[in-house]
C-alpha cells in the first residue's frame, strides 16, 4: 500500500464523506478516525522516506524529501490531536445554541479539506500547484471563520478572504516571474516549475528577475504567515473564528506559508549569490517581531492575544531561516515543530476556559485552576513554554537562534531580546490572574478533552530535554538542504 | 525601426485595451457596468490569447483561450450579475477619494508599473514582451480599485481584475503557465466566486447591507 496516496486520500474521501454524512450519530467519529487514520499513513510514509530517502510519486508532480515529510508527519499529528479536541468542544457549542446542525456538518467536512489542500501543498513538486493548494487552503477556511455568523466574524472572514487573496497573487505573480526566469534556462518543456529541475539549474536563473520575483513571492506567501505589516487579518481570523479553526490556522497553515517562502527561497539563494532572500527575510522576521511584541499588552480578548504571539513566533521563525546556515536552519525547524505542538496547545485549553467562562475577554476569566485544575495547568504551562521557559523545547530554539545571532548579526541581538522582553511581560502579566484567582463558572454538558494539551506539551518538554537522535539526523539533513 | 508583424499589433492593441478598461472600471460609478467593462475585459484577454495561440500554434495556449471565454466572459459576469439582481445592489458606489484624484494616482501607478517591467521585458523572447508592462499596471489598477471603494461587490470585482492582470502577465511573459496549473487558477477563481456569493448573502442578512464600512468594528484600540 502506499503511504503517499493514503495520506492525500483519507482527508479528501472523509471530506466528502462528511459533507453527506450530517447529523449522523457517527458523523463526529469519522472526522476523528479519518485524521487518526491520515496521521498513521504520514507516520507510515515518514518511516519510509527517512529508510528510503526521496521519492517521486504521479510521475515527477510529487516530490517527498526529509524537509517537506517532516512537516506532513506534523501537520497529520496537529490534525489528529485537533479533531479530538474539536469533538466536545463543538458539541459544547452546540447545546449553547451557537451552532445548527448544517454549519457542524460544514465544519467537520471543511477541517478534512483544509487538512487534504495542506498536505497537497506540502507535497507537491510543481510551485505553480503549491500556489493552487494554499489559496484552496484560504477557500476552505473562509467559511469556518464565519461559522458563527456574528457581524464581526463576518467582517474577520472577510478581510481573511480580501487581505489573503490579494497577498496571494502578488505570490502568483511572483510565481509567473520565477516560472519566466526559468524557462529561459529549462526551455518549454512543461518542467520549468518543478522545483527538483529548478533546483538543479539555481545557479544559472537570471539575478533580475529572481530579485524581484523573490520579493513578490516573500510579500505573497508573507501575508500568509502573518509578517508586519501584512498580518491584519490574522488576530480577526482567530478570535473570530471556532477555536479548533484558530489552533490549525496558528498550527498548520503559518507553517505551510512558511514552507512556501523557504522552498523560494532556496532558489533565490541559488541565483542571487549576496544573501539578498536572506536579509529580506531578516528585516521582516524582526519587524514582525517588534511590531507584535508592542501590539500584545493592549489585547483584550484572549484568542487575539494568542494571535499576536503566533505573529510573533513567525516573525522569530522568518528571522532564524533569513539569517541561514546549519545553526539557524535546525533552530528555524525545530522553533516552528514547538510553536506548533505548544501554540495548539493553548488554543485547546483557551477554547475549553473561554467555554467554561462564556467569554473570551480576559478581564472575565478568572480562576481557571478552581474551575478546572487541568484546564489551568494546561494554559499555564502552554504558556511558559510558549514564553520559552527553559525546560522547554521553545527555549532550546530560541536560545539557538539568540546565540548565531550575536556571533554573526550582533546588531539583531538588543531587538531580538526587546522583543521577546516585551512580549514575556505583556502575556505573563495578563495569563496570571486567569489562572489563579477566584471564579463562578458552570458546569459544560460534555467533558472537555484535555489529552491533546498535554500530549503537545510533553512533546514540546521531551524536545526541549531529549530530542531522540532520529529527529536531529531528520532535522539536520532539512536544514542542510536549506542552504 | 522596422515595423512591426500584424499579430504582434494586435496583441498589443488587446493589451492596451485592457488597460483602458482597466482605467474605465476605476471611473465607473455603477455597478451592472462595472460587472460589463470586466467581461468586456475579458474578451479582450481571451482575444489577446488567441491570437497568439495561433501565432506560436501552442495547443494549451488554445485551452486557455477557452478557458478564459468560459469562464471570465460568461460564467464569472453571470453570477456576478445574478448576485447584483439577487441582493438588490442598484445605483451609485461610493468611491472613498473622489474619481479624478484616483485617476491621476492611476497614472502614476502605471508609470510605476512600466518602470518595474522595463528590465524583464528586454529578457523576454515571446512575441507580446512589450504587454508585461501593461499586465503589471492592471494588477495594479485593480489593487487601487479594492482600496478606493466601500461596496462588497466592487472590491470582488477588482479582484478579479487583478487576476485577469496576472493572467495577462504570465501569458505575455511565458506563453502561459503549464496546463494543470492554469486549470487549477480557474477552478480556486470559480471556487472563491461561489464561497463569495454565499458570503454575501449572510453579510446582508446579518447588516442588511453590502456596505463595507459597517465592517470596520474590529480594529487595535
């Protein structure tokens, strides 16, 4: 059997099983089991990518390498996790009325394609369907942000959809440009946006055209990920929007745009010989940075809060890859493995206290630990981790990138430090008194799940103690390909 | 300078028609001719591509061709137009600058434009270099037009204005992006005018109106 189709399959079969399924009793265990089901086949094709090495599959459309295969195996693993969680917690929704029947069936199938258009985009060989597969990922989401119906998650689906897709075909342009560059050296063959042939000719891609194509294509797929200042869209979009959709689009999606700008940027590297991606990429990492860190003391709203802190992870992310090399490379990749697990995390226990609590606004939630000792815990540690307290993995990634940048961008290292500074007392300062303090919350209709936050978060403490050494040798060969 | 061959006239002639049309829909304050000049711009695309689909005898570059018929002169004006006469959208769009000062920005803009394209389109072999400039200035003729104006249904159409920029610009570029990447474009455009015809009619049940100023409550206070 194998691994690849099943993993692009399950979602997209779910899917559509799930848009005719309704409200079936076993509807909820099908989204459930599928993700699990994804999950494994990932599991099952990592194994035999790191056995085997890359591979192509559907001729030369699709293209598994340890870079790209890493991130399928997490984006399977957050799905998975995040259908356990969004099971009672929609079902919680639900008996509050702020949900029908109809936009539950919508979810369910929406999460399976959402997941289905990332792992197409993660997989595929050719950049013209990567750009296909992250505006499909737009489309299916759009619909979930809204899903409440609220004028203001109509107005956040709605500056999602314009903000994104006007960013998206800057990206498209730049696609058209880079696809331009290319021909001149592949000739028309139809391979001259398969990026294993473009990555053979890098070197010979015209200087001019990739300048600007790189900057079109970082702007593009930069909306995407959140970078200052194209990133409006993003604390709307999670606020707004049902929390499980709020934790993939932190999780999974940053991360897919993400892996958009790097696989260009491999490119660009290639054709461009002064580092020009990488000190672009720099100056958007730390602006991105600064500008979230100053935004966060001013939230209100809990899930905005969260929001902002996953900009600013990106922007640390963006940095960490600019400044390039084995060092920053492995602490890029293994900074973006631990915002994922550990910001998912937080968005689980955020929904559950937010649901507990009926509110979202943090003046309003008080006491998580007498209302829920887990819940509490949960987001308390979540947060450390997300602070990047030592014993987890947040830290070991930022301590990585701190440390190259003092050795080889001294000046970056007071703004890097500002920015975590601020961002450090401005969630610690409003996380506290959620946690402790006193409390009058209801009793919820159906439990919550609190597995998935713990998982996350052992995962990210495991990483940040021990990281197994298959992990590192998997982490090493991705960053070496990165340049 | 020798002149130049017939088709490579033409091509230019469609090109610079887009652009005018560019120009018109940024002037033109009612809605059911807005939804008009965008498929008249259309053809004019599909037009251009056809011609060079005969120029070079490139089969995808006919597909395309039709693609573009099917889909941006027909099948996208038609909901379009559905969705104007559904939702009682009529009358005046209020732009938020006044037309002539949009205008001018729009000349500068284009001047921006050419600037940008001038290196590349030298490097261009392709029979239609000189409309790289154009494509460029269209997309962002377009982004203005989503800045400048208030209603929903405006801002949709100025988007796909810029996707038809970008198509001109890969066409006039590169002959066209390969066959399943193209398809893909259309299906994700197709897919985002049904998603948005579906958003519509909830933004109006919940504001009772397409006016996008209501939607200015989420901000950093």
């Amino acid at each position: 059997m194998d691994f690849f189709i099943l993993t692009l399959a399950i979602p997209l079969c779910a899917g559509i099983l799930l848009s005719f399924a309704g409200e079936r009793a076993w509807a909820p265990h099908i989204n459930v089991l599928a993700s699990t089901a994804t999950f494994l086949s990932a599991a099952g094709l990592t194994a035999e990518i790191v056995a085997a090495g890359p591979r192509f599959a559907f001729g030369e459309l699709f293209f598994i390498d340890s870079m790209n295969v890493f991130f399928v195996a997490l984006t399977a693993f957050v799905g998975m996790t995040t259908a356990i969680f969004s099971d009672p917690y929609m079902k919680n929704d639900r008996s509050h009325g702020k949900l029908t029947p109809g936009r539950l069936r919508l979810y369910k199938s929406m999460f399976q394609l959402f997941m289905c258009t990332m792992l197409v985009a993660l997989t595929t060989n050719n950049l013209g369907i990567l750009w296909v597969a992250m505006e499909a990922a737009t489309l299916t989401t759009v619909l979930l942000v809204s899903l409440y119906r609220t004028p203001a998650s109509l107005e956040a689906a709605w500056k999602y959809f314009i903000l994104c897709g006007v960013g998206i075909a800057q990206a498209l342009f730049g696609t058209i440009l880079l696809y331009f560059a290319a021909e001149r050296v592949l000739g028309e063959t139809g391979t001259a946006l398969l990026w294993t042939h473009l990555v053979d000719v890098k070197g010979s891609l015209d200087p001019t055209i990739m300048s600007l194509a790189f900057i079109f294509l970082l702007v593009g797929y930069g909306t995407k990920v959140g970078l200052a200042p194209m990133h409006n869209w993003l604390p709307d979009a999670h606020a707004e929007g049902p929390t499980p959709v709020s934790a993939v689009l932190s999780g999974l999606l940053l991360n897919v745009a993400l892996y958009a700008i790097l696989r260009c940027k491999v490119l660009a590297d290639g054709a461009l010989p002064g580092g020009f991606a990488g000190d672009l990429m720099m100056g958007f990492g730390l602006f991105t940075l600064l500008a979230a860190a100053f935004f966060l003391s001013r939230q209100k709203d809990i899930k905005r809060m969260f929001a902002y802190s996953s900009i600013e992870h990106m922007g640390i992310i963006t940095f960490a890859f600019g400044m390039g090399g084995a060092v920053a490379n492995f602490a890029g990749l293994l900074h973006m493995t631990m915002h994922s697990l550990v910001k998912s995390a937080i968005f689980f226990a955020v929904g559950h206290a937010a649901q507990k609590c009926g509110t979202q606004n943090m003046e309003d939630i008080r006491g998580l630990l007498k209302i829920n000792p887990l819940i509490g815990w949960g987001l308390m540690l979540g947060t450390l981790a997300i602070l990047g307290m030592p014993p987890f993995g947040v830290f070991a990634s930022e301590f990585m990138i701190l440390t190259h940048a003092m050795k080889f961008h001294p000046w970056a290292t007071p703004l890097l430090l500002l920015g975590l500074g601020v961002a450090f007392a401005a969630i610690f300062a409003k996380v506290q008194p959620m946690v402790f303090g006193e409390s009058e919350a209801k009793r919820l209709p159906h439990a919550p799940a609190i597995t998935p936050v713990f998982v996350h978060l052992g995962l990210a403490l495991m990483m940040g103690l021990w990281i197994p050494p298959y992990l590192t040798r998997w982490f090493h060969e991705a960053a070496r390909m990165l340049g | 300078m020798t002149s130049m061959p017939l088709y490579a006239q033409l091509i230019n002639l469609c090109a610079a028609v887009i652009l005018l049309l560019a120009f018109a829909m940024l002037a033109q304050r009612r809605v059911v001719q807005l939804v008009d000049l965008f498929a008249l711009q259309g053809f004019m695309l599909f037009l251009a591509t056809l011609v060079m689909a005969f120029k070079t005898g490139q089969h995808h570059l006919f597909y395309s061709a039709g693609l573009t018929l099917v889909l941006k002169v027909i099948l996208l004006p038609w909901i379009l137009h559905r969705l104007v006469r559904q939702l009682h959208i009529k009358g005046e769009v209020e732009p938020l600058i006044n037309i002539p000062t949009t205008m001018l920005i729009g000349l500068v803009l284009v001047v921006i434009a050419f600037n940008v394209a001038m290196p590349i389109s030298q490097l261009s072999s392709t029979i239609a270099r000189g409309t790289l400039g154009i494509a460029l200035a269209v997309v962002m003729l377009a982004f203005l037009m989503m800045i400048t104006r208030r209603k929903a249904i405006t801002q949709v159409v100025g988007f796909l204005a810029m996707e038809n920029g970008l198509f001109l610009a890969a066409t006039s570029a590169t002959y066209g992006m390969p066959m399943v990447v193209e398809l893909g474009i259309a299906l994700d455009v197709l897919v985002g005018m049904i998603i948005l015809g579906v958003f519509f009619f909830q933004i109006r049940d919940q504001f009772d109106s397409l006016d996008i100023h209501h939607m200015e409550q989420l901000k950093e206070r």
